[in-house]
C-alpha cells in the first residue's frame, strides 16, 4: 500500500510545481519511472508491464528536462501560465 500512496504523492508533487517549475516536475518524472521499474520487478511476481509505464514516465521526464532546459525557454513558460491566471 505505501508504494501507491508514494507513487500518488510524487505525482501529486510534480503537478502542483509544473506551472512554476518545469524542470522539477522533469526530475520527478524520472523519479516516477524508476520507482515504477523497480516496485514492476520487485512486487508483481511476473507482471513487468510496469516496467513500460516505468520508461514513459522516464522519456517524458527526459523530454521535459531537454524543453525546458534554457532559460528563455522556461521564462516563456511561467509567462504563459501566469498571464492564464
């Protein structure tokens, strides 16, 4: 049970932080994909779709990280969320 309510927590997290912080919602998507790896090859006897969900979290925190990774880029970002508010 507390493997789920870590995994909800993270992505809880990366959610609230992506307007503001694009790259930390990177990183925790990443963090997203190897908890997912790991609990698919440690806690479902068999089971590794997991693992496949593991890699797109991974990918799409990877993707995020090389978007946002200049500045202007990220500036651009928080103006567009912040003028939506």
């Amino acid at each position: 049970m507390w493997p789920f309510l870590l995994w909800i927590a993270i992505l809880a997290v990366a959610g609230l932080v992506y307007p503001r912080q694009p790259r930390t919602t990177a990183a925790l998507f990443v963090v997203l994909g190897t908890l997912s790896i790991i609990l698919a090859f440690t806690h479902n006897a068999g089971n590794h779709l997991g693992a496949a969900a593991g890699v797109f979290w991974i990918v799409l925190g990877i993707w995020y990280l090389v978007k946002y990774r200049t500045p202007d880029a990220r500036a651009k970002h928080v103006e567009y969320w912040t003028a939506n508010a």
